[in-house]
C-alpha cells in the first residue's frame, strides 16, 4: 500500500489543486443548477420546493422554447455547412505548397482572432434591414447597400429581421470567423497524407480527380467527423454573437436556447433558466462524449 502511495503521491499532490478547482467551480456548480431546475423558483423570492422534472417537461412542451429549439437546428446546419464547404475547399486550393500561402492562410486564420462581440458589432451594421425601397433609400447600408451599388437589389432582404430565416443569417458571421478553423483542421489533413501513397496512385494510372476522390478524400474522413463535432458543438455557445448582432435577446425571431435562458435569468424566472442550461449541457454531452469514446478506441488501436 505504501508503495503505491508513494508511486503516485507525487503526482496526485500536482493535480489536486486543479482538481479541486473543477470539483467546486465546475461541477458542484453543474449540480447546484440542476438543484434549482428541479425547484418552483420561479422570482426572486428564495424556494426549495421540489418539482422534480415537471419545469423540463412543461418546457418541452412550450411552444417558444419549441421554437428556440428549432431555430437552434436551423442555425446549427446552415452554420455547419457553411464552414465545411468553405473550410474544406480553402484547405484543398492551400493543400499544395504554392507562392504566397502563407498570406493567404493567414487571412483565412485572422476571423479567429476576433471575438465574437467585437465581431458581431460590426455584422449588426452588416447585416441591416434597411432597404433602398424603405424611407427613399438614403438611410440604406451595409450588405445591402453593397447589393444595390453593384445592381444586385433584388438580393436585398431583412437579414436577422427575417421571421423565417432570420436566425440562417446570424450563421453568416460565424461562418465567416470560423471557417479558417475547420481550413486549419483539413489543411493539416491533407498534409498528413504521405506523399508515397499519392506516387503509388498515379503509378497505378490515377488521374488527379480520381486520385483526390478514391484516395485523398476518404482519408480525411476522421478530420471530417472532428470539424463537424467540434462546429457542431459550437454552434450551441453563440450566445454573445447574437446578443451583439440583435439588440434584443427577446426577439421572437432570432430566439435560440441560450437567448431564452439569458431572457428567463433575468425575469428572475430562476428555475426555467437552470432548467433551459441543464438541457444545454445534455445536447453538448450528446455531441462530444460518443466523440471522446470513439477517438479513445481509436488510440488503443
């Protein structure tokens, strides 16, 4: 006993502040929220009543936060499409050494360097809804003005204001921060692929389409599955984007999970909060966790 203590003294004594930190800052608070989603702590006023899982189920039921969950879908495969066609097709004209890569790929990679708030500033001003057919005109700016300037009006349209694809086009900034992401993650894909295998294919008498499809392509297929876990996961955590591009959290149109929760917190609606975050953080576990399993096997492999 002794002697295993002191194989792994040493190392538990380095580890334990931080798992310390994580016991009390992570998941003793993960657990108080879960507390409180099972309360009727619905104002301000402190209650310990027990409902159980009667605030999931009402709700599940409810049909805004029916809608914040369809909205949430919608943004997640426009926001994950999006960033794999451009990620992926920026890293394939990159994936062969060529003048002025590095320049390049620095521009697709700068996105990242923003944050969102400061990014989702800008796309407000982008994004507007003003139309040159609206008050004469004149007060017209951002994509739309660009539209209209270069004869392409009749693509003008309301952007977030949109009640049907309002929330499709909060995607678009995102896409256009994180692109150079997934661009990074096929990037180093590509450039993983021994160059022996690509010979042994053209010695074969692969052309180079045929090459990239049977060859190249189906070896990127566990950066594929990482980019969409990743993004896909993402897409839940865009809360400060869209709270930066739409001045109201509240609004109907743009309304996802996470918005809805910052609305009931503070309406003092507590519980609903604590309950709308508890399921937030079961959609992530669903996401990464059979990723995290699968990537585990594939190393003991």
């Amino acid at each position: 006993m002794f002697k295993k203590v002191k194989t792994w003294g040493p190392a538990l004594a380095l580890i334990s502040p931080t798992l310390i930190l994580l016991a009390v800052f992570v998941y003793a608070l993960i657990a108080e929220n879960v507390r409180i989603s099972m309360t009727n702590q619905h104002t301000a006023r402190p209650s310990s009543d027990f409902v159980g899982l009667e605030n999931y189920f009402r709700l599940f039921g409810d049909a805004d936060f029916q809608h914040a969950l369809r909205n949430l879908l919608l943004l997640t495969v426009v926001f994950l499409a999006g960033t794999l066609i451009f990620g992926f097709l920026w890293a394939w004209i990159l994936e062969r050494p060529a003048f002025g890569e590095g320049f390049f790929r620095s521009v697709y990679l700068f996105p990242m360097a923003v944050s969102f708030i400061a990014s989702g500033v800008v796309w407000r001003w982008l994004l507007s809804s003003l139309q040159t057919d609206q008050s004469g005109g004149e007060r017209t700016t951002g994509l739309n003005r660009l539209l209209d300037s270069v004869g392409l009006g009749f693509l003008q349209n309301s952007w977030w204001s949109d009640p049907n694809w309002g929330i499709a086009a909060i995607a678009v900034p995102a896409i256009w921060q994180l692109s150079g992401y997934v661009m990074a993650l096929f990037l180093a894909g590509f450039r993983g692929i021994p160059e022996e295998l690509r010979e042994a294919a053209r010695i074969d008498g692969c052309s180079e389409w045929k090459l990239y499809r049977h060859v190249i392509f189906p070896q990127l297929s566990p950066v594929m599955l990482s980019a969409v876990i990743i993004i896909g996961h993402m897409s839940l955590k865009l809360f400060d984007l869209i709270r930066a591009i739409v001045p109201d959290a509240n609004t109907y149109d743009i309304q996802v999970p996470a918005t809805m929760m910052w609305v009931k917190y503070i309406g003092s609606d507590y519980a609903d909060s604590a309950a709308i975050g508890t399921i937030m953080l079961v959609l992530v576990a669903l996401v990464v966790v059979p990723y995290l399993v699968y990537t585990s096997r594939q190393e003991k492999r």
